[in-house]
C-alpha cells in the first residue's frame, strides 16, 4: 500500500538520482562583450520570444549587467524598425479577435463598462441613433430597382 500524503505535496523522491540543471552562463561575459549591438538583428533575435517579447533573464541565462544593455538594444531596434514589436501572425490578423466573433476585445484605459454597448467618441458619447432616410415627395416617382436615380424631367 503507498504511503498517505497530503493534497498539494509532492511525493518524496530517492536523491541519489537527484538532477541538477545546468547554471546557464551569460554567452556576453563568455564572449567578453563590451557593448551590445542594436543594429546586429540576427543576434538580438535569440532574445525575442515567439511572440515578439523580451526573454527573461531565467530563461536566457544572462547576467543583470547584460539583461538591461539587451534591452535597450532591443527597444531601439524596435524603434528603427529593425525588429517587430508583434509576432508576425498577430500584425497579419490586424489585433484580438472582436467580440461579436466570440474573442476578446482590447481593454480601453481600464474602463470595463464602455467595452459593452455602442462605440463611443473620444468625449465618452455614444452616436446619435441615426434616422430614417428621407421621404419621397407626394407625386414623386420610386427610383428603379437598379438604384439609379430617375432623370428629372425638364419643362420645356
């Protein structure tokens, strides 16, 4: 029969076999790496997620004095348009998916009741409800079914 233990514990392993991962050493201290260089994308690329954020130190293995030169050569990269600010398919499908469509829609400075209900202008309105078009004249003859409008008929 296996040991009781309590929910939310882990079961105790033998430590003879116990691993231990690899510290990761900063491939800029290993390369002695004076400055880090925005314009050398291909380097700066192995920094970047999938997703077109910065990696963290404890996934990179940089040391702190590297991390934070990495990541000003990365925002002005981004800022020369040398590297993407997005991931390549988030650009292409133009943002989030709208709400109507069963997505999310993008958070407006953190004002959860103006995501519901009409757009609104910068002011916080909603449009005015927009009216009906206009009546036709008494006497005036329907526009054809082609949309085009009739030509008016000159007194001569």
């Amino acid at each position: 029969m296996p040991p009781i233990r309590r929910p939310g514990t882990r079961p105790r392993k033998n430590h003879k076999g116990r691993f231990f991962p690899r510290r990761k050493v900063c491939s800029f201290c290993a390369n002695k790496v004076k400055l880090i260089d925005y314009k050398n994308v291909i380097a700066l690329r192995r920094y970047i997620s999938d997703r077109g954020r910065i990696e963290p130190r404890r996934k990179t293995g940089v040391c702190p004095k590297h991390q934070r030169a990495l990541s000003v050569a990365l925002k002005r990269a981004r800022h020369l348009a040398l590297l993407p600010y997005t991931a390549e398919h988030i650009r292409l499908s133009g943002g989030l998916i709208p709400r109507e469509m069963g997505g999310f829609a993008p958070r407006e400075s953190g004002h959860a009741h103006r995501l519901s209900g009409p757009p609104r202008d910068s002011a916080g309105h909603a449009p005015k409800e927009s009216s009906a078009p206009p009546a036709r004249e008494a006497g005036a003859p329907a526009p054809e079914e082609t949309g085009s409008v009739p030509a008016r008929e000159t007194a001569e």
